[in-house]
C-alpha cells in the first residue's frame, strides 16, 4: 500500500512542472510557469520556504540537485533558453552561473554521477545537448552535441557510474574503467546513448520504438549488475523498459510496459531501482514493479492533487 506522506502547499502562482528532493531528502524544489524556483524545508513533514529564486524570464521546466559533496547546489532550465545554477553561501541561495548558449527553450537538465565531477547535461528543442563542467575557480566549460535530436531534445538522464557486472567480477583493488554514458529522447522519437570517447561525446546507440515524441527517459540506478535499464516514455501514451544484458554487444530490447489513454509526461526510478514512477496526462502518477516472471504490474495509483490513494485492481492492469 502506497500512501501520501506529505502534501505542500508551494505557493506557485502557475502549474508547477518539476519538484525534486534533495540527496537526503530533507529539500524539496520546485519550479512553475511562474518564472520561479522554490525550494523548501520539508523535515518532519514541515514545509518551510528556504528561497524564491528569481532569475529566469519564462516557464522553469526542470529543477536538478548536485551531490552535496560539491556543497547545496542546483540547476534550473527555461523556456528563456537558459540554465542557472544556484549555490548556497552561508545560508543564502545565489545565482553562480548562467548558461545562455541555447537558441530555444531548455527543456531538462541533468547532474552526471558525482564520481565524474561537476557535469551538467542539458537538452534543449533547438535540438542540441550542452555538457557544462565545473573546472574551478568559478569557470565553466562548455561542450555541445548539436543537432542531437532533430526539432528538439526533451530530456537527459545519465548511466550510473557502475561498470554493468562489476558487483560479479570486479578484480579487487582495481580501479573499475569507467565509461561515461548518458541518454536523451527527443522530438524525432528516438532515444538516444552517448558516450565518451577521448574527450568527444559520439552517438553510440539509438532506440526505436515510440510512434511519438519522447518525453522523458529514466536511466535505472545500478549496483554492477550484468543488465543495464532505460525507462522511456511519450506522447504516445506508451512506457518501454529497455534492457542491455551484454555491454559489449550493446544491443538494447524493449518491453512495453503500458499503454496509457493520454501522453506520459515522466518517469522515475526509486533508488534501489525496483520500482518505476509514471506521470502523466491523466493526472495521475501510477507506481510499477517487475514480478519474479518479468511481468510489470501496477502496485499503486496516487491521484495527483489528491491525499487518497486507490488500488489498481487486476482488470486495470491487464489493459495493455
């Protein structure tokens, strides 16, 4: 049984696109339609507005934490074409860098593992992908991928930084070969994997299989498993699970996991990457786990802006 913990009440003067916890889940930010960024204090179910962060000149899409090892810093991308990192200083939230190298809305930002440092993705619908890297001394470095996805990018998600396998056969005392990856989808429905090579960012993969535009993909969190996972989902109603089980081949199968009646805006792994959140359309964000026989099933249906929460019964979740 899922149940509703905590509702806050942020204020926002315009529908809200994106709300993420912190690391340790003591932070909660949100941005909206109303230019602005927020971000709260919700320890033991309070709500305390921290800071009302105002900068951007248009919808704030996405909103992204980086690991609190590189101190309480986040990201936040507009229809204004920009991204602004945001850093606490002695109590005070302040803008610390502005990216405005976009020629149209940036529609999602995400940090890479923080064993790569301070990288920040970012895909936008002029069709590129900027990777931002801290290099101190408050200088950033850009690299652009452009044209990455015809009309547009609509979202990034890194890999975990986990050699696939390496929980099995990780030789001790090595230092695991790390391979940046990360993943978009975009306008032209495609998915897409990049990874790094000698400095470069080179498409390594694309996956077909939505009929509309991507929405958002989810890279699954990993302990060094063998199989490596991707959520996607879209316009067209549809969620896929992508499985890889042999790096080296680098061959990618997907598995429908839903057809919904309406576009599927989002999805999220919880951190153990057992459960799979969906939100979409239908106003309604709906919590999946795969059974033993690799079947999905529904295990919750959160009505959003609503504290109740009904169970899917059998005959719902077989509507596929």
């Amino acid at each position: 049984m899922v149940s509703v913990i905590n509702t806050v009440d942020t204020s926002h003067e315009d529908m809200i696109h994106d709300a993420q916890m912190d690391y340790y889940g003591t932070r909660l930010a949100t941005c909206s339609s109303d230019r602005s960024v927020k971000i709260f204090d919700v320890r033991n179910g309070g709500q305390i507005l921290i800071a009302d962060l105002r900068g951007h000149e248009g919808p704030v899409w996405q909103v992204a934490w980086a690991h609190p090892m590189y101190g309480n810093i986040l990201a936040s991308c507009s229809y204004d074409r920009k991204v602004i990192i945001w850093k606490e200083e002695n109590g005070t939230w302040e803008k610390t860098y502005e990216y405005t190298g976009h020629d149209s809305s940036v529609n999602s930002v995400c940090w890479a593992p923080q064993d790569y440092g301070l990288i920040l993705a970012c895909g936008s619908s002029d069709g590129a992908i900027s990777l931002l890297s801290y290099t101190g001394d408050g200088q950033w470095e850009v690299k652009k991928i452009g044209n990455a996805h015809t009309i547009g990018c609509n979202a990034v998600s890194w890999a975990p930084a986990v050699v696939p396998g390496s929980l099995l056969d990780q030789p001790s005392g090595q230092k695991p070969n790390y391979i940046k990856r990360f993943a978009s989808g975009g306008c032209d429905n495609l998915i897409k994997i990049w990874k790094e090579e000698d400095g470069q960012w080179k498409e390594e993969q694309k996956l077909e299989a939505h009929s509309d535009w991507v929405r958002d993909v989810a890279w699954a969190p990993s302990i060094g498993l063998p199989t490596s996972t991707i959520a996607s989902c879209s316009q067209d109603g549809r969620v896929f699970i992508w499985t890889c089980d042999d790096a080296s081949s680098n061959s990618w199968s997907p598995k429908l996991l839903h057809k919904f009646n309406d576009v599927v805006w989002h999805v999220s792994w919880s951190i153990t990457a057992n459960i799979l959140a969906v939100s979409g359309g239908d106003n309604k964000v709906t919590l999946w786990k795969e059974s033993v026989d690799g079947q999905w099933a529904c295990i919750s249906d959160v009505n959003k802006g609503q504290g109740a929460v009904s169970a899917v019964t059998e005959g719902q979740q077989n509507e596929q």
